[in-house]
C-alpha cells in the first residue's frame, strides 16, 4: 500500500492554472522515509506555474525526506522537507530549491 500526495493550490477544475503543486510517493504506514536523488522514481515533483502562459517550470528530486506522524481510517498527517533540482528543459528557474518546515495533516481517499 502506498500514499500518493498532491498537494497544490486550490483552483477551479478545468479553468485555471494552480501556482504550486509539490507530489511524492511513499509507503503507506508511520514513520520516516528518505528519498535519495534519482533513487526514487520521479516520485517527489515540484510543479511552479507561469502566469505568462500558463505552463510550468519542473523540479525533481534532490535529497526529501517525509515522515508521516499519523494515520486513522480518515485522515494521514506529518511533515516533509528536502532539496529539489530543476529538470532540464522544463523552463527558466532557480537551479535549485530548498523546501523546509512542510506540513500535512489531510483527508485520505482510497482508490483502490
């Protein structure tokens, strides 16, 4: 079993652009995991969008970390931090970028 988080701003479906939206992968149970650079996937991605014209700037992994704190039948909570690299081709930006002090604390959907 696995978490998938998206976690962006909100937006209107289908007709606007959200600014930010950070999504990484990990098992679904408590605890730390570590995901190192290009050791994971492409499952940790930071999606900046452009007001111009609204397509956007990529960042992969670089060194994350995230630690889920709690899960209840509804709800999953924790923290996350961690490095991200801009992707090649994916627009003008800083090279890199820090993420620090993230939270979460979210309603869990199953999918299965």
């Amino acid at each position: 079993e696995k978490f998938s988080f998206f976690l962006g701003d909100a937006y209107q479906e289908n007709t606007e652009t959200f600014a930010h939206s950070l999504r990484f992968t990990i098992p679904g149970k408590t605890g730390m995991v570590i995901l190192k650079p290009d050791d994971d996937n492409g499952s940790v991605e930071l999606f900046l969008g452009n007001d111009k014209d609204d397509k956007y700037v990529l960042y992969g992994n670089e060194g994350f970390s995230i630690t889920v704190t709690n899960i209840s039948a509804t709800r999953v909570s924790g923290t996350f931090s961690g490095q991200l690299k801009l992707v090649d081709g994916t627009g003008a930006g800083k090279s890199e970028l820090t993420v620090t002090d993230g939270k979460f604390d979210i309603p869990i959907r199953n999918t299965k």
